[in-house]
C-alpha cells in the first residue's frame, strides 16, 4: 500500500490514509488482503500498535483506510546513528525499544496474529517515547482461513532494507507454500513457503534479526537480489554478531543466536521470553542463554557488594608483606647468581618455596574459596605475577628446581582457568611448557612427559573456552599422543 498525510476536518488533526498502489488495483487478491490488514489492525489495541480510526473512499471511489499520523524516525535510521556515533545511552535507548516492540508482539500473538513481516525499518520512534511496529500488510490471523498469500514480484534490490516482499512460481519457492517477508529477516522456514510451521517462531527469529542490527548496524544477510539473500538465508547461519561487532555484550549476542535459531524449536518459546532476557541484561542480571565466566559474575558481584570489597582492601596488606619477603629472596638470588651458579639455584629455591607456600595458602585456603572471597583470592595472587615472570625467565642446569617452577606456574595457570581467566591462564601454561620441553630433552622420563601432556591438555581446554577449535584440536591431539607413548 501507500501512505499519504490527509487532514481530519471534523476533529482538525493530522491523519495517515493508506491506500492500495494505482498499479494494483485491478488485483482482486491484493484489494482482499488490503482490507484484511486493515481489519486485522484495527482489531488490535495495543500502545505499540498505530490505531485505524476507519475504512473511507478516496476521491475517485477507491478503499482506503485512515490511520493516527506518526511523526518520528524509524528504528532502522536510530540504529545506524548510534553506529555511526556510538553511545551507549543511545544503545540502551535502543535495547529498551527493542523490548516494546517484543511486548508489542506478544499481545498480537495472543491474538493468533502473525506479522511475518518485522525489521527495524517497519518500527517506527516517536518523539515522545512512542514505539509502534507498523506495517502489518502480510500478516496472518491463524483463526482464519481465507486469508490470501500473495505477493510482489521479485525485485533486484541494492540493500536489504528496501526489499518489501516476495513471491515467486519458482518451485524451489513455492513447492509448499509462498514466500512473503522480507529476506533479511525472515526465518529459513519462512523462505522455504512452509505453511505449516507458520506460527509465533517465525516473528521470534526477526526479532532476533532486529536484535542482530541493533548489536551490528547491519541486517543479518545482504545480496544485490532477493534472490541471493534467499539463498543466504536457506544456507545459513549468518556470521555471528560477535565476529561482526568485536565490543557486542557476549550474553546479548547469545539471546540474539538463540532467537534466530535455525531449528525454530530451539528459540525462545514466545516474544515474551526474549523480552524478559533482554530485560535481565538491562537490569545487570544473568540472562539464560548464556553462562557467564566466573570473572564476569565477580565483577557484577563487586559491583553489588561495594562496601564489603572496600573492606577487603586492609586484608590485602597481609598478603602484600608476604610477598614482598619472597621479593626480596628473589632479588638477592639473581645479584649472587653472577658470581656462583649453585648459590643462585639454592636462593632461587627459597624464592619457589616462599612463593609455593604464600600461593598454595591462597588457593587452598577453605575460606577464600567462599564466593564472598573470591575477589580477595585474586587480589592477593596479582603481586605473584612480577615475580614469577622473573622465575620462568631463569634458567638453570638443576632439573628439581625446573620442575618446582614449572610446578608454580603450573598452579598459577589452574587459578586463572578455574576464574574464567582463559587467556591468563594460557599465558601461564606456555610458561610451563617451555620449562616441561627443556627437561624432556635433558630427562625424557614419564613424569615430565605427563606433565608436559597435562600442560597441553589444559592449553588446549583453555583455547576451547576461548572459541579456537582448531588450536584446541590440535593441543589435545599432541597431548593424547604423548598420553598414547607413555
């Protein structure tokens, strides 16, 4: 249809007139579904639904229907203002939008209403924190059964978003039923025309896709053609949002894959679950779709718990003074090292051994395991750091003291691993192993070859924790061979 601005002289307001094309007027099949979408919106009274205030005659006789005027931008245009200018009072504006649009949704579903046709550019702002979903020219009310599938030709198109609808004889498109929507945002079912799975789901995956420009300034697939973009779609899936937008909030890229699902059985149930998990993340709660790392939770606790981290702080100094003797051990260790090798290693054994047990009385000690220490377990591991950067930069002829530092380094990598902390604890691994290699070649027995092949495993855990499979891969596979040898 078309929409023009017309004046309501009885009540002396602006209103909006929607009317069918001149060019298909002569289509009976599109005048039926013209007046079904008015009769269709007019039945729902929702605040994120434009009102119909009635079905008049234009002057040449033609139906059209009359509308509340809507002054504003659409959600399309705000979404790539804040990409081009990045707030994030502008993006959490955007996310709280995209909320209403998903309770819009949900009141038409439990209207048995189906839009078939959601993306940021049928969403209209207004000036006042009005957020009204529009166009609902192909939706379909699954109480009735007369309703017409029927669409455009196919159009060649240079962007997704001025694509409108689709539907074409090719058998691949309509071999069950025909394909309407836009193809950006449509489910893979709803591509393939199959009737059947018509429902709720296919609304959730495009609010998925809104989800998916809202985190990426982009539509989820782009071709020169609706037909390419089909084809994208039917391949599917896109590239996650993540790879897209480095900076996207890891659990918001989660709801959005778990919306546009390819199995429509896996997404959220209805437009309200996804509503609600945007929600969660807006009021800094866990959302289900994603299992946060533990640094994640320690940060969100920190922030709820901010006078007990504060006194935390004095528990520190105890920590702070341990360390600093294990400092100074280590110190003396490298100025004698100069002159007597044997001197050297023997300090340096007391600085593992000081270090060992400040280390072993954090990370063992029953109390700091609390989830209300956990903070303070970090906090009293980070002077270690410095000094164990020295350590592994030591090399010496004495395999014990090798092995006690591989040992240390060791404990520090599983600490961070068991945080959450992946790519710290990698760091400390890698230091590992290059000590672990050095004493395979200088003493290939089976415990330095186990430890060699626990090291690997672990990196090879954390690189999988860090989405590398094939780094991951490769480790285990290294690893399971020497495991194999032994």
């Amino acid at each position: 249809g078309r929409v023009s601005v017309a004046r309501d002289e009885r009540l002396h307001r602006q209103v909006a007139l929607k009317e069918i094309r001149p060019e298909h007027r002569d289509n009976e099949q599109l005048k039926r579904r013209f007046l079904t979408e008015a009769e269709i919106t007019g039945q729902l009274e929702h605040p994120g639904i434009v009102p119909v205030y009635g079905v008049e005659e234009d002057g040449t006789g033609e139906l059209c229907y009359v509308m509340r005027f809507i002054e504003g931008e659409t959600l399309h245009d705000a979404i790539q203002r804040n990409h081009a200018s990045p707030s994030s009072l502008a993006f959490r504006n955007l996310l709280q939008r995209f909320v209403m649009i998903c309770q819009t949704l949900a009141y038409a579903h439990s209207k048995q209403v189906i839009h078939r046709d959601l993306k940021p550019a049928n969403t209209m702002l207004g000036e006042h924190g009005e957020t009204l979903v529009v166009d609902w020219g192909i939706a379909r009310d699954l109480r009735r059964r007369d309703q017409v599938e029927s669409g455009a030709p196919v159009e060649t198109v240079a962007s997704t978003a001025t694509v409108d609808y689709i539907a074409e004889d090719t058998d691949d498109l309509t071999r069950v039923g025909q394909v309407v929507g836009t193809p950006a945002y449509m489910s893979p079912e709803q591509a393939r025309g199959e009737l059947d799975l018509l429902g709720p789901g296919m609304d959730v995956y495009s609010l998925g896709a809104i989800l998916y420009e809202i985190l990426t300034g982009s539509a989820p697939y782009s071709g020169k053609s609706a037909r390419e973009i089909l084809d994208k779609v039917l391949e599917g899936p896109p590239r996650s949002p993540s790879t897209v937008n480095r900076g996207a909030p890891l659990s918001l890229v989660a709801i959005c894959r778990k919306a546009m699902a390819r199995d429509h059985a896996v997404r959220y149930a209805n437009a309200s679950q996804l509503a609600e998990e945007v929600e969660r993340f807006l009021a800094d709660e866990p959302v289900e779709a994603y299992r946060e790392p533990l640094t994640v939770r320690l940060r969100r606790w920190a922030r709820q718990h901010r006078a007990i981290v504060t006194g935390m702080v004095a528990a520190l100094i105890v920590g702070v003074v341990s360390l600093t003797v294990a400092t100074i051990l280590l110190t003396a260790a490298n100025q004698r090292e100069r002159t007597a090798r044997n001197q050297s290693n023997a300090n340096l054994d007391l600085s593992l051994e000081a270090i060992n047990s400040t280390v072993t009385k954090v990370v063992e000690n029953p109390r700091l395991k609390e989830s209300d220490f956990l903070v303070l377990r970090a906090e009293l591991l980070k002077p270690n750091v410095r000094i164990l950067e020295q350590i592994a930069e030591q090399k010496t002829d004495d395999s014990r003291t090798d092995f006690e530092r591989g040992r240390l380094l060791d404990r520090l990598g599983f600490v961070n691993q068991e945080m959450g902390r992946f790519q710290e604890a990698l760091q400390w691994f890698e230091k590992e192993l290059v000590i672990l290699k050095v004493l395979v070649e200088r003493e290939p027995s089976d415990l330095h070859l186990s430890k060699q092949a626990s090291a690997m495993m672990k990196m090879g855990l954390c690189h999988q924790e860090l989405e590398r499979p094939k780094k991951s891969e490769q480790l285990f596979r290294e690893s399971i061979g020497i495991q194999r040898a032994i």
